[in-house]
C-alpha cells in the first residue's frame, strides 16, 4: 500500500548507513528529481541545479571532502543541490512555456518579463544568494520526502567542504551550494531524533 503524506513525514529519518548492493536507476533517480521539482520557487525561476553523482569512483572522491562520511559512499547517489545566481536568465524560457500551456496569457508574460530581470539582476549579491538558497531548500525537502515514498532513505549533508568540492567537481562560479543529499536503502534504522514543542518555536500574533 502506497504511504500516505504523513505516514512520509514521521517516517523520514536521516539515515547514515547504507546498503552498498541497492542501486538505483537513472531514470528513477530522474522521476524523484521531476517530483521534487514541483516545489515552489521565488517567481518561479527554479534556481535548482543538481548534480546526481552515481559514479563509485566520484563517490570515493567525495568521501575525504566529506570528512569521511560513510554515507557518500554507500548510498545510491548523493545529488548536490546547488542554487544557480543566474537564474533569472530563464525567465523568458520560463514564462514563455507557461503562455504555450496556457497558464499565463501573453500580456502578463510580456509584462512581467522584463519586471523580474530587472528586479533580479539588480538585486544586492547577498539577498539574490539568500533566495536562491530558500529556493534550494524548499527542493531539497521535497526531494527528501520523494525519496521516502519512493521507499528510499536520505540524509542531507551540509558537512563537507564547499571549496574543494567546487574544485574537484567543477562547480560552476554561479551556483551557490545550497547541501549534499545522499539517498539509498537504509542498511540500518536510523536513530530518531527528539524535537522542541511547538509552543518553544511559535509565537502568536506578535513579539512582545
Ligand atoms: C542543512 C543540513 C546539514 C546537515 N548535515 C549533516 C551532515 O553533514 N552529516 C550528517 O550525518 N547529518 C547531517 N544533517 C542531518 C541532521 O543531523 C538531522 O537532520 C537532524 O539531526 C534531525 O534528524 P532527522 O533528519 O533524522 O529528523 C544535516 C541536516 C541539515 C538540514
């Protein structure tokens, strides 16, 4: 029986071993990446870039960039999330395919187009970085829980050194590095996690 929604988001744990044996497909690993891609994204320009590492060979690569995480190397894959700073190049590419779906009529997206260039090029570098990073972590969940009903296990992973990782992978100047996510079959149960209540991290209405 296929999970529900709540039964994915009590059942999602980070999981640290895998079962090296388990693979899975490149057109799988595709599907999750599809789903995961229907998360919301500021204007909706989709500043998600992935890079899906599969190869042993790379993975071992990762493993000493990743001070030696177990994980990077035993799982699956390990998709690098990353936040392209140009993103809002797309945005004619983006609208455009809108207006031939009929989402938008051509008005609007010859209104909006130049709008959001504008307002996306210009914007200081720190809070054009801090969108794209919001954006890269509303993707990484939902790939995360993707994951889960696929029946997968994941553990993001924001260990690792981002400099060298840029080197040995040639990460392009443009992508700010939002995490690591590695995704398997747990070869052992994660350990649970405890959580503050609901009442120590909300408050209602206004601070006082
Ligand atoms: C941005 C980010 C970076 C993380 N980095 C690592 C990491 O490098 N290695 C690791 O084992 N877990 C890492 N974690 C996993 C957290 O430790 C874990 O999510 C947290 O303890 C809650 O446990 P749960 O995911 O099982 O609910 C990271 C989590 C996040 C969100």
């Amino acid at each position: 029986m296929e999970p529900t929604f709540f039964d994915v988001i009590r059942e999602r744990h980070s999981v640290r071993y895998y079962d090296p044996e388990v693979k899975i497909s490149d057109d799988e690993l595709k599907q999750m990446l599809e789903e995961a891609t229907l998360a919301p994204s500021s204007s909706n320009l989709q500043p998600w870039r992935f890079l899906v590492i599969t190869d042993q060979e790379a993975k071992e690569r990762l493993k000493p960039i990743a001070y030696g995480q177990q994980q990077v190397v035993d799982a699956s894959a390990v998709i690098a999330v990353f936040g392209d700073l140009d993103s809002y190049k797309q945005t004619e590419k983006i609208y455009n395919r809108a207006v031939e779906i009929g989402f938008m009529d051509e008005a609007t997206k010859n209104r909006m187009v130049p709008r959001n260039i504008e307002t996306y090029k210009n914007l200081p570098p720190e809070v054009a970085r801090g969108i794209v990073l919001v954006d890269g972590g509303l993707v990484s969940m939902q790939l995360m829980l993707v994951a889960k009903a696929h029946g997968y296990d994941t553990v993001p992973m924001g260990g690792y050194d981002s400099v060298r990782f840029k080197e040995e992978f040639g990460v392009p100047d443009r992508y700010a590095q939002v995490m690591l996510i590695a995704v398997g079959k747990a070869a052992r149960e994660a350990h649970k996690s405890s959580r503050l209540t609901v009442d120590e991290v909300t408050t209602w209405n206004k601070f006082e």
